[in-house]
C-alpha cells in the first residue's frame, strides 16, 4: 500500500500480487478519522483510479522510476511468499508481498 489522500482525508493505494510475479492496481482504501480514532474505512477496487493521484497502475518498477529506491528485489522466502522492500521519498519504507499462491493447494 502507498500513502495518500483523497478528499482530505488519510488513503492508501492498494496494489496485489500476480499470477506472474508484479504487483498490479487493486484501488484505493479511504480512511475517515474521527477524534476516536477510525470511524470508516472505505475501499475502491478500481485499479483505473491509481492514476488519478498520480501512482503507477504496477509496483515494483514502476515505484522505482517515481523516485522510489528498491531495497530488495522481489524474493522468495521459507514460507514461500514473494516481498520486494522500497524506500520511498522522506524515508518511508514499503513492503509489497504474497502469501504463497499454493498454500492452500491441499495437492
């Protein structure tokens, strides 16, 4: 996910894992804040509506030419998900990851 805001309030973009390995566009998840906390989360599963605020319809490299420092590649781990670290201007840090498509696989 990729901080942002719409509307003046907190957001996030959401990107997810696919079936070849990039983190496509999932939509955007609006966040209304109340002095409790979070009243309502809202989530948009429009990948069209990245490019309204200005983010890659794909993570990885595309975050990577938006000024974004890869830290790690895309690699798997023991537990066979997929993660690739990022350093996105003024130090903040993102990890794209999956769980393993075939954990669930009884097979």
């Amino acid at each position: 996910m990729v901080p942002t805001a719409a509307n003046g309030q907190p957001a996030a973009a959401g990107y997810r894992r696919g079936a070849d390995g990039s983190h496509p566009a999932y939509g955007v998840v609006v966040l209304t804040v109340s002095t409790t906390g979070i009243a309502r989360i809202v989530v948009f599963g429009d990948p069209g509506l990245l490019g309204r605020f200005g983010l890659p319809a794909t993570a990885t490299g595309e975050l990577a030419a938006a000024g974004a420092t890869v830290i790690a590649e895309p690699t798997r781990t023991p537990w066979a998900s997929l993660n690739a670290r990022l350093e996105a201007p003024a130090g903040l840090q993102l990890t794209l990851f999956t769980d393993n498509p075939q954990a669930d696989d009884p097979a």
